[in-house]
C-alpha cells in the first residue's frame, strides 16, 4: 500500500507561496524546496513501508513447535 500526502495545508502552501510579495525567481525557488521536501517525505514513508513489511512477514509464517 503506497501512501500519498495531499492535504489542503500543501495547497495553501502553495497559494501562500505565490500570494507572497517576493521575486519570481525567490518564489520559484520556494517552490521547488517545497516539491523537493515532499519527494524527500514520500521516500522516506515508501522506506517506512517497507521496513513494516520485513518485520511483519516473518510473523506470518507458521511456526512448528515440537
């Protein structure tokens, strides 16, 4: 299962990026950190993801006592 953020708080971001009274080149900038922030969260929840999965699918072999 693959989580995605999207919430409104990330789109008023955005808006209050471009509401802001800076240059363009500084908003493109903010911008860009703001894509970059992002990319770096959903890596690090895809690796959250999978290190759940390594620990749980050992649990789920049955174990043979004897």
């Amino acid at each position: 299962m693959r989580t995605k953020i999207n919430t409104t708080l990330t789109s008023t971001i955005y808006e209050r990026i471009e509401s802001i009274g800076i240059s363009r080149g500084e908003r493109d900038a903010a911008t860009a950190a703001l894509l970059g922030g992002e990319k770096i969260a959903e890596i690090i929840l895809s690796v959250a993801h999978v290190l759940r999965l390594l620990v749980t699918i050992p649990n789920l072999r049955p174990a043979f006592a004897h």
